[in-house]
C-alpha cells in the first residue's frame, strides 16, 4: 500500500474511515481544526490545513459536517483548489445538499481537480465492522483509479452513475433501514402485547431467515428499551442543548425528515407505494409526540406508548384456538 491518502474532516465518521485505512497500511495524512490527537495516536499524520494535505496526498476524501465547511476546505485560502493540484481525484463524503456539491464540483473542474460525489449508508459502527455502503457518482475513470482504497474503507463500494446518482440510492438506502426498523418494533411490539419474552424473541429471530441488519442492531436497543447510548455524540450534543435551554437535536426527527423528502420525491416519480406512505406518517406521528431523541429505533416507544404486555401467552393461546375453530367451521 503505497499511496498517500489525504483526509479532510476527521469526526466520528472521518476517524472511522482513518482506522480502516490506517490497519491496511496507507499512509494517512489527515486535517481536522481542533482533536486531532486520537487521529494521530491511531497513525495518522496530521495535516496543516486542507492545501497542506492536498499537497502530500494522491488522492483526497473529505467527510465535512456543514456546507460553510465544504466551501472552505475546497475554495478557501487554504483550501484544497489553492494547492494548483491539476489532475487530482477528490471523493467527497459530507452529507451536504446536491446544490452545494455542484457548486463546488464546477469550480474544482475549473482548477483542474475531479470531485466524486459519495454517499455512505450507514454510521461509524458500520464502518468499523466494514458493512456500510458507499454509493458513487460521477466520473467513472476517477471511480476505477480509486476503487480500491474506497473498498479498503467498507466492502460494499459500487458506482451508481453520473454525479448526484449516489444521493438517490442512499435515499433508497434510507427506505429499507426506516423499514426494517418499523417492522422490527411492530414485531416486537407484537411479541411484548402476546406476552412472550421479547429478549427470547430477539434472540430466536436474530441470525435466522427472518432476522434483518436493522432487526439485530436496532432491536438490540429495542429489548432493552435503553437507547441512549446508541450515539455517545449524539447524546451528549443532546443533553448540551437541553441545557443550554435549546431543542434537543432529536434522532428520529432527522431521520422523519428525511423520510417526508423521500415520500415527495416517489411521489413526483410515480408508482405505488403503500409502505412508504404508511411509514412516512408513522414516524412523523411519532415525532409530534416527542419520541426519538437519539435514534428512530425510538419509534418502539412510540408503538408501546408506556405500555407492558397486555395479555398472558394463555390468553393469546385461547385467542388463537377460537380463530382456528372459526376457520374449521
């Protein structure tokens, strides 16, 4: 592993993508303003500013937390456009709008410098256990020059089409995780009201056909009904805002959000499509009712409404007995 890759953006996602990179043997050269230390006792490099990175890498990912940053690390005074790199391939990560991209992927174009747009599906922990997916637009040759340090970050690394194509999958993305994740809290909504153990349903389900990556994850949290620790950053931006007197920023409100834009955009494609109907409004309901400050797997909550088993497996068993004699009659 030769190559030098730089990295611009060094948070939760960002180190991530560092520790993959760093265990297959790149040389990472890495900028982030302020923390740079964990970065650098896992053996990153660290980088003076985003031109000083540019300056020592092959190629560049950037994972940027707003689109005031995406601007500054590409067109600031240090920034990356300002190294006169002609010919560098740059793939850039960030949750920003397509708008945002586009306008800071013509004026890398006329710099010189090819900017890929990437998307991920999936957090720091997927990352880390190499499950996440990356979704990739733009130019294919950048794309194949490059697959194979993309796939040294997560196995699952596939090219979509033109630049922007990668936000539609990850909207596609985000359709079966919100759904695997509502079906898993109706099923263990179910197996709680049918008096079954629900830690003993997880763990017959979880590994077998019926099981999904969002039933084993997010139902983990569901059993337990603690879903604070699921982000540790998330939880204590949460608590600050809280205490600063501020609305917590809420997780399933994020992720509603995000659903409600999906919903619009099958919408105006055409097409039927009942689950996403169905799901946009069960997690929009369960905003308005102040569930979700961490994670959607809140939506559990939302379907329990405080409530325990309300009926005894003898019960359920009865119920059944008298369904089945029904259908025989």
């Amino acid at each position: 592993m030769t190559a030098t890759i730089g990295l611009i953006g060094i948070g939760n996602l960002g180190f991530a993508i560092a520790q993959n990179l760093l265990g297959t043997g790149y040389r990472v050269v890495g900028y982030r303003r302020t923390m740079m230390e964990k970065f650098i006792a896992a053996g990153g490099e660290a980088g003076a500013s985003p031109r000083d990175v540019t300056e020592k890498a092959d190629m560049v990912l950037t994972s940027l937390p707003s689109r005031e940053a995406l601007h500054e690390v590409f067109s600031g005074p240090e920034g990356i456009l300002s190294a006169g790199r002609d010919g560098l391939d740059v793939f850039e990560l960030s949750t920003v709008s397509l708008k945002e991209k586009l306008v800071v992927r013509d004026a890398a174009e006329a710099a010189g410098v090819t900017m890929v747009d990437c998307t991920i599906s999936g957090n720091p922990v997927y990352i880390a256990a190499r499950n996440a997916a990356i979704f990739v637009g733009g130019d294919r040759g950048a794309f194949e020059r490059w697959a194979t340090v993309l796939r040294d970050i997560t196995d699952k690394v596939t090219w979509m089409g033109p630049f922007g194509a990668g936000r539609i999958a990850k909207f596609v993305a985000l359709y079966l995780v919100a759904t695997h994740t509502l079906a898993a809290a109706e099923a263990l909504e179910l197996a709680t009201r049918a008096g079954l153990d629900r830690a003993a349903m997880f763990q017959a389900i979880a590994g077998s056909n019926a099981s999904s990556a969002m039933f084993e994850s997010r139902g983990a949290l569901m059993v337990d009904r603690d879903y604070e620790g699921y982000d540790s950053d998330k939880r204590r931006e949460s608590k600050a805002r809280a205490a600063a007197g501020e609305v917590p920023n809420r997780g399933m409100a994020n992720r509603s959000r995000q659903i409600g834009r999906m919903a619009k955009l099958a919408a105006a494609l055409g097409g039927n499509y009942p689950l996403l109907d169905t799901m946009n409004r069960t997690y929009a309901a369960a905003v308005e009712a102040e569930f979700g400050v961490y994670d959607i797997a809140e939506v559990f909550e939302y379907l329990m409404e405080g409530r325990e088993a309300t009926a005894e497996i003898a019960d359920v068993l009865q119920l059944l007995d008298q369904m089945d004699a029904a259908v025989e009659r």
